[in-house]
C-alpha cells in the first residue's frame, strides 16, 4: 500500500504495550531489541522480554529462550532448563496445532 513504516514508532508503542502486558508486544519488543530495530540493540533487554513474553505463554519465546542457549552453549548446567522450556513449547505448539485443525474442519464440515 506504500506507507511509510516508522520502526521507532512502533517499536515505542510495542514496548508499551509489552509493559501493559501484552504476550505479542513482549515478544516484538525483544526481537527489536535483539536485532536493533527501532531501538538500539540489548541483548540483556531482549531475554529480559523473551522471558516475560514466554511466562505469558508465548511459544515462539519459549523456543526462543530454549534454542539460543542449545545454539551457544554456554553451558551445561543450563541444559535441564533448555530442556524444559522447549519440551513446554512443543506441548503449546502441538495443542494449538490441534486446536487449529479442529477450527478448520468445522468451517469446512
């Protein structure tokens, strides 16, 4: 539609927003944060949102957190916790797809 994106913008109203508690705010917050749109980057503020959004059931988070730490690995002792976050993301990641299959057959049914 050719509008002018302004990353700033959003990425205040997102920060806002994740502040108030929104799960998909949290997450957008964090990735402008990791990637420095919008924002300079922090990674300290990015896992500090990844982790507020995962607590509020975000499973992108949750693989996030469980994932980067597998990619890196930083260290062992951490690996029990990786493994636990990415088998809840899996868990919400399966139900949802379950759910959505479900919505799907009945529109179609």
């Amino acid at each position: 539609m050719g509008l002018p994106v302004d990353h700033e913008k959003a990425f205040n109203l997102y920060f806002s927003a994740a502040k108030a508690g929104h799960t998909g705010s949290c997450y957008r917050t964090a990735m402008s944060c990791e990637v420095g749109i919008g924002t300079r980057r922090d990674a300290q503020k990015a896992m500090q949102f990844y982790r507020k959004a995962a607590s509020l059931g975000d499973v992108s988070a949750m693989y996030k957190l469980g994932i980067d730490p597998l990619k890196n690995r930083q260290s062992n002792r951490r690996d029990n916790h990786v493994a636990r976050i990415i088998g809840i993301a899996s868990q919400y990641a399966g139900s949802n797809h379950l759910a959505q299959e479900g919505r799907r057959k009945r529109r179609r049914g």
